[in-house]
C-alpha cells in the first residue's frame, strides 16, 4: 500500500542555520505530496504541495521538489528562524488509496536563538 | 470567513461510554475528512464525505466508530462504547471542491478524547 517515511525527530538547530528534513514516499500511480506545519498550539496548516513530478513547492522560503526517480520530497530551508520551531508532516495523496491522505509521523523541529 | 471548530476541544470519557465530536467545516466546503491522531504519530485517515455522502470509511478502526453528515455541512463523530485506545487527538479537515487528491485540507483544532 501507499505509504510515507520521514526522517525522525526532533531536529535542533541554530537560528540561521540550512534545514533538510527528508520525506520518502512508495505509492502506485502519481501521488500529490504535500508538507503541512504544525506550530505549538495551532493546527496544521498546508506549507507546500506539488502535484506532478520535478514541480516545486515552495512557501515562506521552504521548498520541496519532487522526485519521481528517487520517490522523495525533502524539505529544505537555507536559513531558519526560531519561529519555524514546530512539528512538519509530510504526506500523499494518490488515486490508489481512494480519498486518503497519508501522513508521515512527523518531525519535530527546534530552532534556538 | 472562519476556519474549522471542532467541539468540544477536551473530552474525558470513563472506559464503555459514548461520545460525539462535532466539525463545523469552512462554509461551502464540499469535502469533509476524519482523521485520529496518536500521540507523537501523523493523523490517520478515517472517513471522507463529498457534501452529505460517506464516500471512504475504510479508515474507520472498529463499527464502534460512525460519522454522519446529514445536511452536507456540520459532521458528528461518534465513538460508541470507548476503550482506552480510543485516547487520541481527532481531527476534522475539509477542502473546497471534491478534487481532494491535489486540494488543500485546512485542518481544525481537534478534540483531544481521554478515555479513563
């Protein structure tokens, strides 16, 4: 079945410092994946999407690409602020797996100051 | 104009009772999604509604489990007789148009169930 694998947490970074968060994805067909952002005490809120392969997503100078060839859509930001701190979700969404959405476990995020 | 609410946002259950949970979704969203969500995982999907038709409830873990949606707009999750595993964070989504596949989701708060 259509699943996702995202690197686990939590992440701890300086404030300025380069995020990657890798997502991995096994899905029949062309999934849309997505990253959706969970801020403390929010619920989660869409950060990016891409629909096909080689797009790119890209929201508050967050971006992801899909890879078909490597079925991947890391999550990458050059310079991160202490207000990303927040948990990031990635996940898919495939005519295969009918209306689902399938999510990741998450990937808790600090950023320090 | 407003977001998902969900009501009500804490429940505490004693183990055999019944509970319901209420989404209002984003007026004149078509699309309306369940999802559980485990302490420390990702939601899990549960159900899926296209107006006030239960299109998806493969997600749904047990028949102690139903969801209604009957005038196409607020839905109601019921859990009947809880067990402590049913202790998890439930949250309501819904999305615009039945493109759901490509469509954002804008997620609610969630209630978060205890079951004693």
């Amino acid at each position: 079945g259509n699943s996702v694998t995202q690197m686990e947490g939590p992440v701890t970074l300086s404030e300025e410092a380069f995020l990657t968060i890798n997502c991995t994805y096994t899905a029949t067909g062309y999934p849309s994946l997505f990253w959706y952002v969970q801020y403390p005490g929010e619920g989660l809120q869409l950060l990016l999407k891409a629909t096909k392969a080689d797009d790119k997503g890209s929201n508050k100078g967050f971006e992801a690409t899909y890879r078909k060839e490597t079925t991947s859509f890391h999550l990458e930001k050059g310079s991160v602020q202490v207000s990303d701190s927040a948990v990031y979700f990635c996940a898919l969404s495939a005519l295969t797996g009918g209306f689902k959405t399938i999510f990741g476990a998450g990937t808790r995020l600090f950023v320090k100051a | 104009g407003a977001g998902v609410s969900q009501s009500p946002r804490y429940k505490v259950a004693k183990r055999g009772q019944d509970v319901a949970l209420r989404c209002d979704p984003i007026s004149g969203h078509v699309s309306l999604f369940w999802y559980q969500q485990a302490l420390g995982q990702g939601p899990e999907f549960l159900t899926y509604f296209q107006n006030e038709a239960q299109l998806d409830k493969s997600g749904l873990p047990s028949d102690r489990f139903f969801a209604e949606r009957p005038e196409g707009s607020v839905s109601t999750l019921k859990i009947q007789r809880t067990q402590q595993e049913d202790s998890a964070v439930y949250l309501c989504a819904s999305s615009l148009t039945t493109s759901g596949r490509q469509e954002t989701q804008y997620f609610g708060p969630g209630t978060r169930l205890l079951v004693l």
